[in-house]
C-alpha cells in the first residue's frame, strides 16, 4: 500500500500560518522569561532601552531577578516599581541586553477591534517561546479594576492564558503588539492591558516609583432627598451620594466635608453613585481643586477640596508597621 | 492586517476560501482516520486510529490506552466509508504511548495510507489541525496552532488545540495533510502528541521483526 502524495498545499491557510510563525518569530525577540516566583516562571517585555514589562502578581522579590533574554541567555534585573492597580510592574535591567533583545514593533490603539485575529506570546521557561490562538472577543471604554487601577480600554481574549504566559505579548498577524496580557485582573478571564495604560503606568513607575491615586477620605453611599426638597432646591435630580464617614486630616476634612452632606454634583457633574466621584479622581487630579455641590441642612453649599495622593499600599504598610 | 488575511478576505467564495480549504482538508484526513472500538466483558471504549503507511500487512497506528490489554476483548476498525474488520494488537510502546494494531483481512475500498510528516521542523505558531472522535462525535476537526518548536528531536508535540477523550489515537496534521503526531492527552489545555516520526521508527521496527 503507498501513501497518498502530498496534494497542493492549502495556499490561503499555508499564507495565514507562515504569517502567524513570522508574527510569533518577530514577537519572539521582545518577549523575555522572569524567575521572580517559585516554580513556573512568567513572562515579560523588553519594553523600552534596558526595561522590563511584567504582571506585577508573578513578582515575588525584588532584587537580582534571573531574566532569560530571547536568544536564551540569562542576565539580572531589579524591580523599578509595581502598580497592583494595572497589575503591572517593572524592571530594570542590570546591563543593557545589546542585540540580545529588541523593543517590540507597537500596533496603534485602533487596532484593538472585536473580531481580530490575535496570538498570546508568552516565555514560561527557557526552553523558548509558546503561543496560543485567538481573537478578541469584547473591547469596550475605560474601565477601573477592583483594585482601583484604571485601564485604557477593556479588552477581552477569546483564547488561552496558559501557565506562565501572564506579562506575555498580545500580538497581532503581523507581530505588532497590542497589549499585556494578564489573567489575574478579573479572576482568570483572558485579559489585555493596552499599550497606553502600560506606557502610562511604566512613566509613572519609572519617574516616581509608583502610579498617583487621587484620595478625599470620605466614605460615601448612595441617597436622595425627598422631592419636595429638591424642588425647594430646584436640583433636577434628587439623587446624590450621601457623606457617611470623612477621615481625619484628610482633603475632604480640611475642606470643611461633614458627615451627613449629600453631594449632589462634583466638579460640574451631578453624581448619584459613590463610583460616580471616584470616576473624576484620576491620578492625575492629585493636587487639583475639586468643587463639590453639597446639600447640608436644607441648603446648598459648594466646597473645594484639594484632592490628595494616597500612599502607596507598599508605602501605607511600612508606616503602619512604624506607628 | 496580515497579507494572508487581505488575501482571504478578497479570495472569491468557492474553491480557495479558508473555509473551503479546511474541509478540504478535513476529509483528507477523514479518510485516513479509523474509528477503534474495542468491545469486553468490563469495557466498552471508542477512539481513533491512523492508517498508516506500511510495504506489508495494514496496519493502523492508534494509542496504548486506547486499546487496554483485556484477555477476550474484541477490536474493531472502522473507515469514514463505513468498511469495518476485525484487527489484533501486534505491538505496543507503553512509554510513548504507541499501539499497531494489524488487520485480520482487508476490506474492498479500505482507504490508502497517510502521509507521514515531520515533527521535528514545526514552528511556533504554525496552523495545524487534529482529526478524531471526541466524546463519539465521529471524525471532528478541531483548528489549532503549534504551541511551542519542540524541544528535542523526540520531544512531545505540544499543540494550543482543543481535544477531549476520543481524539486518543487521532492524527495532529499540517495543512498539507501530513501527519506530524498521534493525538494522546490533554496537559492544562494543551494538547500533548507523539511525534508521527517516532510513532514511524516504532511501526518500522516492528515490522522489521
């Protein structure tokens, strides 16, 4: 019995995966190992001249961490800063790699589109690079982790994370990346942070060590005044967000903030939900005025806080383990 | 966009579409896909067989697990045609993972063997697709990539393709049809195979016996 021969080769899929291995090739030579953790290593990317990008969650010490560089030899880096926010962190490298690594060809933000065909590179060991298949499944707006970090756009990955792969690089057919990829920001799900939030939050780590938080100090709620009230008021919305805690020597306690005040508008903008203030407290409205429409006694009042930084969670935990 | 995907996206309907390339493909490999089925007191199992190429008898390259060592089991091939024969095991790689099984007679219109690719020059990335029964849904293709170049001449396949039980035995093929492995577990997602030139030197020294 003779085996069949090799018929014509498939010419359009045969085009498509000689592109995929190209584009994992290319992605190849910026995507590095980081033996931050015991056991699987995890992946990062040779982001700018002599620093790493990496998922801050597989970073477990701080200093002299093994890096394996894409032709498969190992150097040291040290960690600059993280931001558990983005869950990003990065590194610096102890020597610059030279033609051992280079920076990553980077895709404009438009390419970040439903339906794109998007591969997840990733350097778990060094045994090389691995890659899984996919496309992005859901790209929508700004949207702010439950750890606080506010993320460019939310982007969504139809394929697999594998062990090892977070810090990795979401490129697409051409090898152009698109983001970082991480799966501990929403409990598992294939997630990607985009270029800008990475290369906002890189600047951040890179000037001063960690990203700007804007901080009032106040607990707040939900609540709304009884129609006749807001009639009185002539507010159109009765809505607003009640004030049920402000801490002491806080922005919002210099301001003059009391428990109790319902904040009806913050900076112009009616507010009804406590996601509503935190929404216009950026990182970078640390040090701005912020006008605040309170109802307290039956009246109106407007109050300028001026919004604080809050510490570091690395920072908050030294000084509390000093006091 | 890639070149690739500018080219399949102004690709006339018929004849040279993705989607016509792909069935094309998948019953390519329908062809030289077996149904294995063995039949005992204690155990009834379905999986998937490779006919593979051979100068002699026919034979079929399936996985050890597949086909458990039972006294008084009954095994049973069976073609994408539907043309069944009894088969027997003559030989078996426990390590690997690797069973031959031999055909006790030959049916009329018994398909021609595979072709035999090579696992040892995949890429990261490269398309691949895996052909069997997974959970009895006769020969389903699943469309998957290279997860990583293998590691050494001998090294596993690794595959980012989706597989269940009943793929066990089926082949992982390149877009030319070439086999490049013999579908056999799923580790954390991946699908892990045998690389089809091992699975070859095991048949070619068996039947060199």
């Amino acid at each position: 019995m003779t085996p069949t021969s090799r018929s014509e080769t498939a010419s359009t899929l045969r085009a498509l995966s000689d592109d995929l291995s190209a584009a994992v090739e290319r992605a190849a030579r910026s995507v590095v190992a980081i033996h931050a953790r015991p056991r699987i290593a995890a992946s990062g990317i040779y982001w700018r001249d002599g620093v790493i990008v990496a998922a801050s969650h597989t970073i477990r010490k701080e200093q002299e961490i093994a890096v394996t560089l894409p032709n498969g030899t190992r150097t040291t880096a040290n960690l600059v800063g993280r931001d558990g926010g983005t869950d990003l962190a990065v590194l610096r490298l102890d020597t610059p790699p030279a033609a051992s690594a280079s920076l990553p060809e980077i895709a404009p933000a438009d390419a970040l589109r439903v339906g794109t065909l998007v591969l997840a590179v990733g350097r778990p060991s060094d045994d090389g690079v691995s890659t899984s298949l996919g496309v992005i499944s859901a790209v929508s707006d700004r949207w702010r982790t439950w750890s606080g970090g506010e993320i460019d756009r939310f982007v969504r990955l139809d394929l697999s994370i594998y062990d090892g792969f977070s810090g990795g690089a979401l490129v697409d057919a051409d090898g152009r990346i698109l983001g970082v990829n991480c799966s501990a920001l929403a409990r598992g799900t294939a997630l990607t942070i985009p270029n800008a939030t990475v290369d906002r939050v890189v600047d951040a780590l890179l000037t001063r060590g960690h990203v700007a938080r804007a901080y009032l100090g106040v607990a707040m709620q939900p609540a709304r005044l009884t129609n006749a009230l807001a009639e009185r008021l002539k507010l159109d919305d009765p809505r607003g967000v009640l004030v049920v805690m402000v801490e002491s020597d806080s922005p919002a306690d210099r301001a003059g903030l009391l428990v109790g005040d319902l904040i009806v508008a913050a900076a112009g903008t009616s507010v009804a939900e406590p996601q509503d203030v935190a929404e216009l407290l950026g990182g970078e409205q640390v040090g701005a005025a912020l006008e605040l429409k309170v109802i307290r006694g039956g009246e109106r009042r407007t109050l300028t806080v001026t919004v604080g930084e809050r510490a570091p969670a690395g920072e908050a935990r030294r000084r509390g383990r000093a006091s | 966009m890639s070149a690739a995907l500018l080219a399949a996206a102004e690709a006339p309907a018929a004849g040279t579409s993705l989607t016509s390339e792909l069935q094309g493909l998948a019953e390519r490999l329908r062809r030289v896909t077996v149904r294995v089925a063995t039949t005992g007191a204690r155990f009834d199992g379905v999986g998937a067989g490779i006919i593979w190429p051979s100068s002699g008898q026919s034979i079929v390259m399936t996985n050890a697990h597949v086909v458990p060592r039972r006294r008084g089991d009954q095994l049973v091939v069976e073609d994408d045609a539907g043309n069944r024969a009894d088969a027997d095991v003559i030989a078996r790689d426990a390590e690997r993972d690797l069973a031959l099984l031999a055909l006790d007679a030959v049916p009329n219109g018994w398909p021609t063997a595979a072709f035999i690719g090579d696992a040892r020059a995949l890429r990261a990335g490269e398309i691949v697709v895996a052909l069997g029964h997974p959970f009895g849904v006769g020969g389903a293709l699943s469309f998957g990539i290279i997860h990583a170049a293998p590691k050494g001449d001998d090294s596993w396949v690794r595959a980012d393709v989706r597989l269940a039980p009943g793929n066990s035995g089926g082949p992982l093929a390149t877009l030319d049809g070439a086999i490049v492995g013999i579908n056999c577990m799923i580790a954390r997602g991946l699908g892990i195979a045998v690389p089809a030139h091992v699975a070859d030197r095991f048949a070619l020294e068996v039947l060199a016996r």
